[in-house]
C-alpha cells in the first residue's frame, strides 16, 4: 500500500507541482495518474520513486515512510518513457542488472533473467542489443527488468508512449494481464484517457498539481466531477452547454427540458456525451435542433456534428443511420448532467453490478 500524506513539491520561480496531496493506493491496485501536460502526474511519480525530493508531506510504503529514503532502498521499480536500456548491455545483462547492484551471484542473475524472460517471449533475444530490437521488444525488457527484482511497486511513466498505435492496444493488453498474475501495485502514468480506462481500478485525473477527482474508470467516465474532467475524459469530448433553469425547466440550445428535482435556478452548463445521444429527422422541444455540419467515420460508428446558431453539438450514430450534410437534424438526450460553477450537480443512478453473489 502506497500512502501520500499532505504531499508538496516546489520547484524554483515559486512553481507548485503538488499541491498538499493525500492519497492511499491499495495492496495490488493499478492506479492510474491521468492530466494534461504539465499537471503533476511525472513529478509524482518521480517522488515516489524517490528521484524528487518533496518540499513537505511524507511517503509511506505499507507502514515504512520511505520520504528520507534513497530510491535505491525502496523497493520500487521504475519503467520510463524511453525505457532507459543500457545500449551496451545485452538482453539478459539489461534485465539482471538491479540484482547485480543487489550483489546476487552470477548464476543466481542468470537464471532469474532467463526465467523472466522466457515469460516475456524474450527467451530467443537475449544476446541481443537494445538496437537490435523492435520498439515492443523494448519495452517487454524494460518490464523484464523491473519484475526480475521483485519490486513492493511498478512506477510507469508513460511506458507504451513510443509504440505505434496497434503496438500500444497490443501492449496494452499484454500490461494489464501481466499485472493481474503478478499483483504487484502499479502506479501508471498517462495523458491518454482512453489508455487510463482501459487499464486502471482507479484514475486519478490531476491538473495543476492537484487531484481533481479519484474513481473507478466507470465513475469518472459516467459521473464527471468537473467540466474540467468532462472535457477532458472520452475519446469524443462531452458537450457541455449552456443553459438555464426557469420555472421548472431547462432552456437549452433551443431544447426545453425538464429539471430534476433540485435544481437551482439560473445559469447551468448541461453535459451530455455524444454516445448518449441519438439523431432524429424531425422536431421535438426536447431534442437539441441543428444542421449537420461535420460528418467523422469512426468505424463502426459515425461522430455527427450539428450546428445550431454558433454552438456545435455532437453525437454518436452506428454505422450507416447517418444524416446528410446540410440537413436539419435533431439530437435528443438519452442520458446527461447539470454543472453549477463547474462542479457536478446531479448525477444519474450507478447501474447494478452483478457480483455472482448479489447486485450492488
């Protein structure tokens, strides 16, 4: 269990990366630290690994704080972006070394790289060079790496970053499988959303050295805290617009819809996500009306964008039941939220899970 109490870091200039973060990772948990560039995501990591050095705030690692601790002494491995091979070790000497630095014998490091890399499908490549192998393949002997020292923590920084685009979705998987069997705690780090969904228990989306919202990938997707985290989560952006309460109802982008019980009146922003929406060829007073304006292929499904007096509003059709550009269409929510200042008013009911044993 990693646990962050009040956790600051400046840097000089009066810059504030970390701002009195408190967070606790559970025992085996896969946690993904998720922002935009800039937000703190690198530098916490850095911190807990021990490669920065907190301006105030302690780091526990199950009941050791490891705040005063050099990186070397807590049992911590840290995959970077750039996999940090060393160019004139080979495969096996690249994966054996921290136990080289741990002073295990020869023999011991030879078979314990061996056995992890043959669990790897490394096996064949291990008098190979860095500059012999495929980006994948570099990144599986960084990984070989870390779990050959049988670490309390993985640390990735943004590991799958430098692969092609299948590269990724194929490591992607493979990653998430590996963690499973080995149950280490993962703290992973990405700006892609659609990375951080698939592969997390719980995201933690962070901007300007802050923690915006900590969830599951479900609630962070479906229940967006922010307009910030709104924006910021799907691989389509949520619309979010404005709108207005009065007597009753909701005025929105020529829509009028009803208000939940609640709701206060005035100025609102109504979030809906284009998969959350469906496009209809005639008017109804609860459907956004609009002109298609934009027409994206997605594959099996089609991004529309409509055009309604300067705001653009955007929903997601299966393939095929397309609209025309040019002609009037009409969105209609299916399922949508209420932001006041920002911040989440209402969220729809969390669907039943089925446990085996009972609904949550």
């Amino acid at each position: 269990m990693i646990t962050l109490h009040r956790l600051t870091k400046d840097f000089p200039g009066g810059v504030r990366a970390l701002d009195t973060l408190d967070l606790t990772i559970g025992d085996g948990e896969f946690f993904t630290l998720l922002g935009p560039s800039g937000c703190g995501k690198t530098t916490l990591l850095r911190t807990v690994a021990g490669l920065e050095t907190p301006t105030s705030g302690t780091i526990h690692i199950n009941d050791t704080d490891v705040t005063p601790l050099p990186p070397g002494r807590r049992d911590v491995a840290m995959v970077f972006q750039d996999y940090a091979l060393f160019p004139h070790m080979t495969v096996s000497d690249n994966i054996a070394h921290p136990l080289r630095i741990k002073k295990v014998p020869r023999a011991e490091r030879a078979t314990k790289a061996a056995d992890v890399a043959h669990r790897l499908s490394l096996a064949e490549l291990l008098h190979r060079r860095p500059a012999q192998l495929s980006g994948g393949q570099q990144q599986r002997v960084a990984l070989a790496r870390a779990i050959a020292c049988h670490p309390t923590a993985f640390l990735f920084d943004e590991p799958l970053s430098n692969l092609d685009a299948r590269l990724r979705l194929e490591a992607r998987t493979f990653l998430k499988r590996l963690q499973r069997e080995l149950a280490v705690t993962t703290v992973f780090v990405t700006h892609d959303q659609a990375e951080a969904l698939a592969l997390a228990d719980r995201i933690a989306v962070m901007s300007h050295g802050r923690m915006i919202q900590i969830g599951t990938p479900a609630d962070v997707f479906q229940r967006p805290a922010t307009t910030f985290v709104a924006a910021f989560i799907g691989s389509t952006p949520m619309n979010l617009l404005p709108g207005r309460h009065t007597d009753g109802a909701l005025h929105v982008a020529g829509a009028t819809l009803p208000a939940p019980t609640g709701t206060p009146e005035g100025d609102l922003v109504y979030g809906v996500r284009p998969e959350y929406m469906d496009v209809l060829p005639q008017t109804r007073p609860d459907a956004f009306p609009g002109t298609v304006s934009v027409l994206e292929n997605l594959g099996t499904s089609t991004l529309v964008t409509l055009e309604n007096d300067g705001t653009l509003i955007q929903a997601v059709v299966p393939e095929g039941d397309e609209p025309a550009i040019g002609t009037p269409a009409w969105a209609l929510p299916r399922r949508s939220l209420l932001y006041k200042d920002g911040h989440l008013l209402q969220a729809p009911p969390r669907k039943p899970v089925y446990t085996g044993t009972a609904l949550l």
